[in-house]
C-alpha cells in the first residue's frame, strides 16, 4: 500500500478547501489500486469538505488533535469531534508545530494515545533541522522522536500507525532531500518501529512517508526508494493536477 496525502495547512478559506476537495475528487474517480489517498483540510474546513469526499476514494484527516477528549482546553479539539466529522487520519507533531506552538515528544506521545483511543490513524511527523543534520545528529534526533511518539503505544486490530520524515529544511523550501537520504532515515525509522512493536505488525499495519518539497517532478524518485511508502506534500497538494499526479505516479510504483 502507498500513501498520498495532502497538507493543505493553514492556506485556504473553506469555500477555496470544499473547491479544492471537489477538483481533487473529480480526477480521482478511480484512483490507482493499492494507493491510499488522504487530504488534510484546516479545522474549520472539516465540516465543509467530509461531504464532498463521502463516496470517494478519498480519506479525511485533520492537522492536529487534543490529547483529552473533553473539558476545559480552550481553543483545542477531541479526539471524538474529530471522529464526528468524518476523520479518518490526523497529522501529529507536525514540525510547524513543533517550531511555532512548543509542541514537545512528550505531547506527540499523548496525542498518538488519543487518536488510537478514538480509532484514528495517526500520522506522526519527525524530522531533523539543518544544524542537526549539519552536526551529524539526523539519525539520534529522529530515533527519539520516534521513540517517544511511541512510548506504551499498543495497537490492536486495524489501527494503522504512519510516520512521515519530514526534514525540517526541506519542508516549504524547494530543496527536497535526496531520495537515498530519505531511504536511509527511513530505514533507521523502521528499525526504530520494530523495537517499539512487533514486526508483524509494521510490516502490516505501518507505513514510512517522505515529506519536504514533494512534487511531481521528483516523486517517482521517492517512491522508488527503499522503505518508502508514500508522500505527504504540502504546496503541491494545493493544486488539484498536480496533486492527482502524485497519486498517479504511486500507483504506477
Ligand atoms: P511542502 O510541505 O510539501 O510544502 O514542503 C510538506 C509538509 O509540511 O507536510
């Protein structure tokens, strides 16, 4: 199975993300076997795009979650709404998040709780910076990352568990990293996975997404990396063809 999935982040109104969802289901009427397409709407778009994609082949995801399903967290989303309108994956951990909001290992961890608990596929994102990388550190950074994303995590049944590698210097910036140093991080990621829970289940249940200036130009060269099974994009998931054309190309992998 290869996965699709498109970060609209905070860059659409809900009139421009329900046009969006309808350009994108109009060309994925029949989309490739074995690829799994997800978009991610902002929150306030949840409501609005669910209706355009019931039907389709399409899944819905938000962009990030509360750890508790329900009190005083001013501003902050359940789980269980998100359940209610429709979702089926949820980005965690983003490293826009990280970066701009404090969110910490500690807090991915209970979200990835949360999410599983309200039987929604996480999409955890990890990923070094530039001076991580710089220093020789990608490889520690992302294992703790992983690590404590999955701290007493115990999937049962059908949940799915996704991470995405996102370096943090390739994502919005046009300089993609080079599919061999995507394949090895995500190597090292899987053999992290594997410590944490059972191969067997990994080897079915999980997946390992490149993302960080995907575009149709160079996700042939991803997809056919080791250990890759999908993409996450963010600008070029703004653009119905564009976006339809990664799809394409992962179902030709
Ligand atoms: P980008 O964003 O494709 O625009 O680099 C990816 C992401 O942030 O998930």
């Amino acid at each position: 199975m290869k996965y699709v999935i498109g970060n609209w982040k905070m860059q659409l109104s809900e009139a421009a993300s329900t046009e969006l969802a309808k350009q994108v289901a109009a060309r994925l009427v029949v989309p490739p076997a074995g690829v799994t397409v997800v978009v991610c709407p902002s929150f306030s778009a949840l409501e609005a795009v669910h209706p355009v994609l019931v039907g389709k082949p399409i899944a819905l995801a938000a962009q990030d979650v509360f750890w508790e399903e329900k009190g005083a967290y001013t501003g902050e989303v359940s789980p269980l709404t998100l359940k209610e309108l429709g979702v089926e994956f949820c980005l965690v951990g983003h490293s826009e998040r990280r970066q701009h909001l404090g969110e910490t290992d500690e807090m991915v961890n209970k979200k990835v709780h949360a999410l599983l608990g309200a039987g929604i596929h996480p999409v955890i994102c990890v990923g070094e910076t530039a001076d991580e990388r710089a220093a020789g550190k990608q490889d520690s950074v992302v294992i703790t990352q992983v690590r404590s994303a999955l701290a007493a995590v115990a999937p049962v049944g059908t949940q799915k568990i996704l991470i995405a590698y996102e370096p943090r210097w390739a994502i919005g910036t046009g300089k993609a990293a080079a599919p061999a140093d995507a394949a090895a991080m995500h190597s090292i990621i899987r053999e992290t996975m594997y410590e944490l829970l059972s191969e067997d289940y990994v080897n079915r249940q999980c997946a390992i997404l490149y993302g960080g200036s995907v575009d149709a130009t160079n996700v042939a060269g991803f997809l056919a990396a080791e250990n890759v099974h999908g993409v996450l994009a963010g600008g070029a998931a703004l653009k119905a063809e564009e976006f339809a054309k990664l799809v394409e190309v992962a179902g030709e992998k």
